[in-house]
C-alpha cells in the first residue's frame, strides 16, 4: 500500500513537471558540491562530468559516493 501511494507521488512528478522546491534545492546544492570538490581534486573535464552526471541522475547518493571515493583516495597521514 506505501508503494502505490509512492509510486503515485512520483508518477505526478513526472507528469506535471512539477518538483517540490526542497526537492530542487537540495539537487542543486549536490550538484554544486560535486563541482568544488572536483575543482578541488584537479580532475580532468571527462572525469568533472562524469562525477557530474552521477549526481544528477542519483542526487545525494552520488554525491555520497564522491565523498567516499575522495576519502578513499586521499594519502593518509601518518
């Protein structure tokens, strides 16, 4: 029964067209993150936008998996 109710709300989302402003805001802030954090980590531009789309397509999980992925390469200090 949740999912239907979920899968309505999303269904009316991509029908209308329409997206709760929290919903865009915080999108725009993951995507506006990854850009910093790539700049900051010197990537090449084939590398920026495939970071880019990742966040597009999954929001705040690929943004996640940035972060993750940067810890994971950083020199660790001894």
């Amino acid at each position: 029964m949740f999912s239907q109710r979920l899968a309505s709300y999303v269904l009316i989302f991509l029908v209308l067209g329409f997206y709760p402003w929290v919903l865009l805001l915080t999108w725009a802030a993951a995507f506006y993150l990854t850009f910093i954090e790539s700049r900051q980590q010197h990537f090449d531009r084939l590398r920026t936008l495939w970071w880019m789309l990742l966040v597009f397509f999954t929001h705040f999980i690929g943004y996640l998996v940035l972060r993750g992925w940067v810890l994971y390469k950083r020199p660790h200090a001894t």
